[in-house]
C-alpha cells in the first residue's frame, strides 16, 4: 500500500486496519482468482460490492451497458430478464435477495405497472473487460481466436466416428455364383436357395447386433458375443464394401492443431509439454511471459476496483493506493533475493517479510509479538552452539558480570583500554 501522508500516523494505523478487514471481508484472493478465470473465459466481468461484505459477478444477459459518467461505465440491470409471472411473494424476495440492493420488490412492481422502469441503474459496479476497445465495454474470450480451428476439428471428430460406426457395422454383400462346374452342366444359383441363406445371415446379424435389447433373437441361454458363425456353399460368398477411409491424411490433423495453438497464440510445449514440432522449452518459456502479461492486464483493472471501493473507506484528505504483487512461480526466488538485499541496504522491512511469507506484514508483526509477548521462546529456545555464540567456557552468549579477579580486566579498567580506538577506525 502507497499512503498519501503520514502527517498523522495513528489515523493511518486506525484505517490501514479498516483496509485490511475490508479486504479479508471481500475474501480479496479468490475474489482475484475467479475474475482471473471469467475475464479471460468470458471477454467481461461485472462486479458490485454489496454491503461492503462480497464482491458478486452480475450476469452479462441481465444488464444493459451503453453510456459512461465520468470516465466510468453505467450498469443498469434489465427488470425484463427476471421472470416473475405466476411466482408466490416468497419467490420473489429470493430473486431480489440475489440481486443488487437497487433491486427491491417495489422495484419490481413499479415495472410492471410502467414499463418505463424497465432500467434500473446499479451503483458499485464495474466492468472489466478482456482484449476490448477502449470506448466499448465488451472484451473478447482468450481463446476466441481458435474458435474456427476447434470448430472444423470437431466436424472431423464427428465424420471419424461416422467412419468407425460404419467400419463396426460393415455392409456386407452375398455373392451367388453357379452350381456345377461344367460349362454345358452349370446353371444360376435358384433364387430360393439365395433367399435361404440371406434370411439366415440377416437373422444371425442381427441377433448379434441387438444383444439382449431384442427379445426375438436372445434369450438367457443364447450366445450374444460379437462373433457369429456363418457357413456357405462354394456357390456363395460373403463380401464387404469397400469403404475409403483415407479421405483425412495425417497433414490435415498437424495443420489443424497448428492453426489452434497459433490463433491461440501459444505453443504446443505450454500447453501439455509435447509437441510434433519445434516447440521446445525457449517457445514454452516465451509463452509463459505472454500469458503472465495477459494475468496483469487483468489484476491491474482489479487494481483499480479495488481501489474505488477504498476510497469509500478513507476520510477526505486521506488517500490509499493498493497494489498487488505481480511475481511469478517463477522469478519468486528471485524476487526474494532482491527484497532482501534492499533491506540489507536500507533497513527497510516490509517488501522482504511479504515476499517471503505472501502475507501482509502486520501478520508478521502479529506473529513476532506472539512469540515474544504470549509464548515467550527466548526463555525456552536458545541461540545453537557455534563460534560465534559460545565463548572460551563453553558457555552460549557473552558473560552476564565481568571476571574483576581477572588480570586482564584489571589492566583494562585500569587504562582505560576499552575506549581506545581499534585499528580499522
């Protein structure tokens, strides 16, 4: 946090405080981590702070946004998209409860007596949006781009799985030949013979495609595995049709998954660690970057909300800047390091206790009063033995009283030895 004074320390400690509440009573880390997975998923989010208690994400189909006030958009819910024919009173107070509280049920039937009041304006709400043009509310999906890519894969998931349903149930063709084998003696097939067997073939099909769903042809005792045993003359034969199943190569399957990950703007190694191409860990490092940009992008808008919603908390002539920490997994242990060098050079705190904990530091604080004030460690934990805590007699620490028998301490005393100057000043 940026303060805007410190002229005033105890009202900065009473409202520092009242900020931290504030934002343990919004729940600021899930807030943070739900908006950071609907912008992205649906272009926009609108959220309102009802009673100070929550942030709620409004529906987008419920809302009309088209005009700005002061550099801010207006949000106004739509009474018509709450359906509230043939619904008790008790009904609608649940509705309204899930509602803003510019919402009541007065509102309700002030509309439905006036369809002028279709409207109603919303404060506390903002809208943050993904990827969308400055002077329109409305951003766009992450992974919009790749729509098209994803769609044409889908048909052909579809055809393929036409193409294996036809491959399990294969049209089959019964061939008839001729009896005999003189060119003088041999003669047609007789029809009857050929209906025989392809009523006894058609019966056996589909006694074994049916199983046990068609009572006409199982029975507990019948065999209704997939393999049936069909025996004919030389004079019939059983053929398959030819089906080609090579109309989709193994290029149109690359292609289509390059087209998604490019208009998706990543790399196959980001996504699940392999890949038919180039991409290696440099492309899956890069990209990680890119999506990192994308995150901040988001988490400044909700800089900004969170921002506004201080200001309601602070007394004219105080103002309050949040920030939040925008490290990564990973450049973490690297962010660390620095911190602490920046206390090491300056004494300040604060950034390295955050860094390293992720907590606010008024919790390490707590933390350190506890343990000396309530648990009272040192009187139990003592220093390790090393060189640098033990002295001659093995004991850990400085001695408490100083040895006045000791002849050397005489000497000291007496000379005033210990405000001479040592040789390094």
């Amino acid at each position: 946090m940026s303060w805007s004074s410190f002229d005033n320390p105890k009202q900065i400690k009473k409202y520092e405080k009242k900020i931290y509440d504030f934002l343990d009573e919004i729940k600021i880390k899930k807030l943070l981590r739900d908006g950071l997975y609907e912008t992205p998923k649906d272009g926009t989010v609108v959220t309102c702070l009802r009673k100070e208690k929550y942030v709620q994400f409004l529906e987008l189909d419920n809302l009309r946004i088209n005009k700005k006030r002061n550099g801010r958009w207006i949000v106004e819910l739509d009474l018509s998209t709450i359906k509230t024919n043939r619904m008790s009173d008790y009904d609608i107070e649940q509705i309204v409860e899930s509602l803003p509280d510019e919402i009541t049920t007065q509102t309700i039937k002030k509309y439905q007596s006036d369809n002028k009041f279709r409207f109603v304006e919303l404060n506390n709400c903002d809208v943050i949006s993904y990827g969308g043009a400055r002077n329109y509310p409305y951003g766009f999906p992450l992974t919009m781009g790749c729509w098209t890519s994803l769609i044409q894969k889908e048909i052909i998931n579809r055809v393929e799985r036409s193409q294996a349903d036809t491959l399990i149930k294969k049209v089959l063709i019964l061939c008839s030949g001729y009896i005999g084998t003189d060119e003088k003696t041999k003669k047609p097939v007789p029809r009857s013979v050929t209906e025989f067997y392809f009523n006894s073939i058609k019966t056996l099909l589909l006694k074994k495609d049916s199983g046990t769903s068609n009572s006409a042809y199982t029975s507990s005792t019948e065999d209704t595995s997939g393999t049936g045993l069909v025996s004919l003359p030389e004079y019939l034969q059983l053929k398959p049709l030819d089906i080609d199943i090579t109309q989709f190569t193994k290029e149109l399957y690359v292609k289509i998954q390059n087209d998604i990950f490019m208009n998706l703007g990543v790399s196959e190694a980001m996504v699940y660690g392999g890949s038919q191409n180039a991409s290696n860990f440099s492309a899956s490092q890069t990209n990680i970057e890119k999506f990192f940009r994308y995150i901040f992008e988001v988490m400044e808008q909700f800089e900004e909300v969170i921002n506004e919603y201080i200001k309601y908390l602070l007394p004219v002539g105080l103002s309050c800047k949040f920030y939040f920490d925008k490290t990564t997994m990973l450049d973490k242990d690297k962010y660390i390091e620095r911190c602490k060098e920046f206390y090491m050079q300056t004494g300040i705190f604060t950034p390295w206790a955050e860094a390293l904990l992720g907590v606010p530091y008024h919790y390490v604080l707590g933390l350190a009063r506890y343990e000396k004030e309530v648990l009272k460690i040192e009187d139990v934990i003592y220093p390790p033995i090393n060189p640098f805590t033990t002295s001659n007699d093995n004991l850990t620490g400085r001695p408490k009283v100083d040895d006045v028998k000791s002849e050397g301490t005489a000497k000291t005393k007496n000379s005033n030895g210990n405000n001479t100057p040592s040789p390094s000043d």
